[in-house]
C-alpha cells in the first residue's frame, strides 16, 4: 500500500494543486477592425475539459500553491506528521 505526504512551497504555503492548460471557447458577437474580438457579455465561455493538461516545466509537473506560486515536485518541503509524537 503507498502511502501520502503532505507537501509545502519552499516558502511555507500549502499545495492546492497542479497547473492545468484547458482549451475553451469565448463566445464574441464580432471582430473590431484592429483584429481584437468583442467578447459578449450574455454568453459563457464553453470549456473543452477533454484537452485539460497538465502543466510542466523541464518535464516536471507544476504544482501551484495556496498563493498562487508555481512549484516542481523537486522544490516541494515535506511537511511533517503531526501524529508522529515521540
């Protein structure tokens, strides 16, 4: 049986998750003659979840803190098992 461990940023904030790259669309309602879309205000934007990613940086996942910092697994501290009195 594999065990977990709870993991920090090196800056002490909690791992809430991996990055993701998702394709969506936004619905627009016309192109402005710059090339820039009019994004209308009446629709949702339609995410595609079959395309969700996982981000990685030089082969390694991307795990995002409690602030929003992105972090590899290599960078990660260990948090220690509070259980695990002596």
């Amino acid at each position: 049986m594999s065990s977990t461990t709870t993991y920090r940023s090196p800056n002490g904030h909690s791992i809430v998750g991996t990055a993701e790259v998702i394709l969506a669309t936004a619905p627009i309602s016309g192109i402005n003659a710059d090339g820039t879309p009019i994004y209308t205000s009446w629709a949702s934007t339609e995410v595609d979840w079959d395309t969700q990613e996982t981000v990685k940086r030089d082969g390694k996942i991307l795990f995002v803190d409690e602030e929003g910092d992105e972090w590899t697994f290599d960078q990660l501290v260990p948090e220690e098992d509070s259980d695990a009195s002596g």
